[in-house]
C-alpha cells in the first residue's frame, strides 16, 4: 500500500531535520547547525491520529550561483521532492525573516497544485510569534508558528496535514502474505563509489553522489525488483575510523551505518581497486563478518587498472581480507556500469544460501560422517542434530559434553561442505545432553 507523501523543503539550515524528528518522535534525521548536513532525500514513516504518512526530508535547496555542483545536485533532489509530494512544508526560519533564497524556494513551491504549508519555525515562545507576519511576503498564505525544537506548534501542524492528505487506498481483503525483501547494504570507505553504486543498481540519482569524501550522511534505501525477487539496497555513509570520527555529524551517520549491517542479509563491501585494500578496509570486512551476513566484495574502478596493478591489486586482496573464506570478489566499474551485471546472480547465490533449509535426517547423516572421520576429543560426542532457524542457517547440536572450539570449526566446515552453503555465515549451538536422556 503505497502512504501519501509529505516533502519538507526549504534553504539550507531552517530547521527541516529537526521538524522531522519531532514528528517522528526519535532522532532519525541528522541534526546539526550547521548548513548542508542533510544531503540525500530520505524518506520515513510517520503517524498521526491513526494517520500513516511517508515524510520526505530534503537537503537545503540553493540556488546554483550561491553553491558548487554538490549544492546543485542537493538542490535538485528538494525539487523532484516538491514536483512528487502530495503536501509540501516549506520551512523558514522566523528569527531571521525572508531571505533571498526563502524567495526562490516559494517560486518553486507555488506553482505546484497540491497544499503547501508555510512554516515558521524557531517562534520558540508567543513573543516572538510577532516575526512571522514577514513571512507572509513569499505567498504562501498564512505561516504557521512552529518550534521544531521544543514542540511548539508541531501537533497543530499535524492535525492540518493529514486534513488534506489524500485518501489511503483500500485494504484489499484476503491478499497474500508479503513477500520476504532482503536487505543489501552497501559499505565501504568513504569516496569509494558506493553512491554511484546505489544509483547504478536501482536505476536512479536517488542519493547525491560528488567526488568530495563524507557525502552520504544517513543511510538511504530503496526496494529493486530484480530477476531473483524484491531486493533492498542501503546506501551507508563511508566508514572511517573511530579516531577519526570526531563530529557529531559523522558520529551518528556511523552509528546508522553500523546498524544497517547489522540489520542486512547480504552486504557488498566496496573496495576502491586504485588504491587497494586498506587497514580501514580489513577492519571493516571485520565488522561485517561479525554481523553474520554474507559478503560480497566489489573492486570498483578496475578500469582504471593496468594487467600488473590488477594482479597486484588480487593478490594484496587474497592476503589481508583471508578471513572472509570464500566470499565472491567481483571486479566493477560502478561510473560505467562494467561487469555490475554480475552482481546479480552473485546476490541471488548468497541470499538463496543464507535462506537454506537442510532436513534434520540429512543434517545428522553429515554430523554422523563427520564424526566417524574425526571423532571429537576426550569422548565427546554430538547425539542429534537439527536446524532451527535461517536467515543464517542455525543448527542446534544435543551433545553429551562440551565440545571444543576448533571441532565445532571442524563440524561447520563439513555442513558448509555438505550443503554447498558457499560463504554464508554458519552458526552453530550446543546444548549438553546425557546419552539416557
């Protein structure tokens, strides 16, 4: 069922992230005071008295004299957002008054047919609601004194929002269970191409993508219809180094891309080929390894590598991301579009692994062979085996005793074997058991 859609617009530094997360009632948006923090077009679920709606947070728009071509594309993705929204809130700052840009935003702004709000924001107390009548200058109708920060003015805004929302469209009764959508992210350190990657995948410029490190601050999604099923693909910020982390901003767009990980079935590790591998690079294979999801690493800008740097390049790959196993490594050009094609049967292979189901005869008769070709020390011994779960593959072993470590290794290594579960991550669970019980 597709929400109708709210765009909150205005120049840079107004208020838009704040006024987002206050109708959220958490901190989604990254917030900072500071101009051009929001980048990308983000898109959240929001309600309102049992009223569900997609807010859409844009980037300060500028006009093109006043910024460079990051500005410009910032400022383009804020004007698709007006042209699509069924309602627009463009957002000034009361304290300040009407600039020159609030003026050119409401050009944009009035010659769309859907309502528009004119929000005040930062009328932080009723003395200060005086400020608003200045507003009144762009044509937007009345403003709306608003507090973003404190609240104020915020509910009130709300109960005239879903007034005018479009109708949802009906509930079709006795339609089929959803299907499951598996979660990508895209990672890697910044300015290595994952945007472009992001872009080249869903067939978009969903997120801005400029050759200035940092560009990606919070994590964008979207939902690919592909050969293998729907696929969804998060654009992470890059990664830097915690030592290195030491903005708010940056802070928290780690924190998001750290929890994509951790919430994504498969994830495409980005790696810039020119340069090679990287200790931030091995610390962040590292990180993903950890989260128990599949990896599949991209060497993007291999065109711009002669025969000896592309052997090189392998090799130095092979030795310092070892732990990965059996990954699959392709080798793209993410600008060009070379080789992405790949990616494709690659994602359809580790999420088919990942979603695999053994049956419990089949799993015992592996652990029974295994045993018989490497009995475990000290007279342990695995009575029964079962898979519990996927999303990884989950195995429940009923042991008589504790086993060590590196039999359990051992074990894993023989089902990963057995079932041709490729690099998907493998998780295994003992549970002591007496052999009369």
């Amino acid at each position: 069922m597709t929400l109708p859609t709210v765009a909150i617009v205005g120049r840079p530094n107004v208020g838009k992230s704040t006024l987002v997360n206050r109708f959220l009632g958490r901190r989604e948006a990254i917030v900072e005071e500071r101009p051009g923090v929001t980048r990308d077009r983000k898109e959240l679920v929001a309600e309102w008295q049992g009223r569900e709606f997609t807010i859409i947070d844009t980037g300060g728009w500028m006009a093109d004299s006043d910024g460079d071509a990051l500005d410009a594309k910032v400022s383009r993705q804020s004007e698709r957002a007006i042209r699509e929204a069924d309602v627009v809130l463009m957002v000034a700052d009361a304290s300040v008054g009407v600039t020159t840009d609030d003026q050119l935003v409401a050009d944009l702004v009035r010659r769309i047919d859907n309502p528009v709000f004119l929000v005040a924001n930062k009328t932080d107390s009723e003395k200060q609601e005086h400020q608003i009548w200045d507003l009144m200058s762009l044509g937007l109708g009345e403003p709306m004194a608003v507090s973003a920060l404190h609240g104020l003015g915020a509910a009130d805004l709300l109960d005239r929002i879903i007034e005018v929302l479009p109708d949802a469209p009906e509930l079709v009764v006795d339609e089929p269970a959803e299907e499951r959508i598996f979660s990508v992210s895209i990672v890697g350190r910044p300015n290595v191409g994952k945007s472009t990657l992001f872009n080249r995948l869903i067939g978009e410029d969903r997120s801005v993508v400029h050759d200035r490190p940092g560009t990606t601050r919070d994590a964008i999604d979207t939902i690919v219809e592909t050969p293998g099923g729907p696929i969804r693909f998060v654009d992470t910020a890059g990664m830097r180094r915690k030592a290195r982390v030491d903005e708010e901003t940056e802070y928290y767009s780690l924190v998001r891309a750290l929890r994509a990980v951790d919430e994504s079935d498969v994830a495409l590790l980005v790696i810039d080929a020119t340069v090679g591998v990287t200790a931030q690079d091995q610390r962040l294979a590292e990180r993903v390894d950890a989260a128990g999801c599949p990896i599949v690493v991209l060497l993007n800008k291999w065109e711009l590598l002669d025969a000896e740097a592309r052997r090189d390049a392998m090799v130095t790959l092979e030795r310092k991301l070892h732990f990965i196993g059996e990954s699959p490594v392709l080798r793209i050009s993410a600008l060009t579009g070379k080789s992405v094609q790949k990616l494709w049967p690659a994602l359809e292979d580790a999420i088919t692994d990942y979603s695999t189901r053994i049956p419990t005869r089949k799993v015992n008769q592996s652990i029974r062979a295994a045993q018989v070709a490497q009995p475990a020390p000290d007279g342990g011994r695995v009575l029964y085996a079962t898979q519990g779960a996927t999303d990884p593959p989950t195995f429940t072993l009923f042991a008589n005793k504790e086993l060590p470590r590196t039999y359990l290794r051992f074990l894993e290594r023989r089902l990963r074997e057995d079932f041709d579960l490729g690099n998907t991550p493998i998780k295994l669970r003992v549970r002591r058991r007496s052999e009369t019980s």
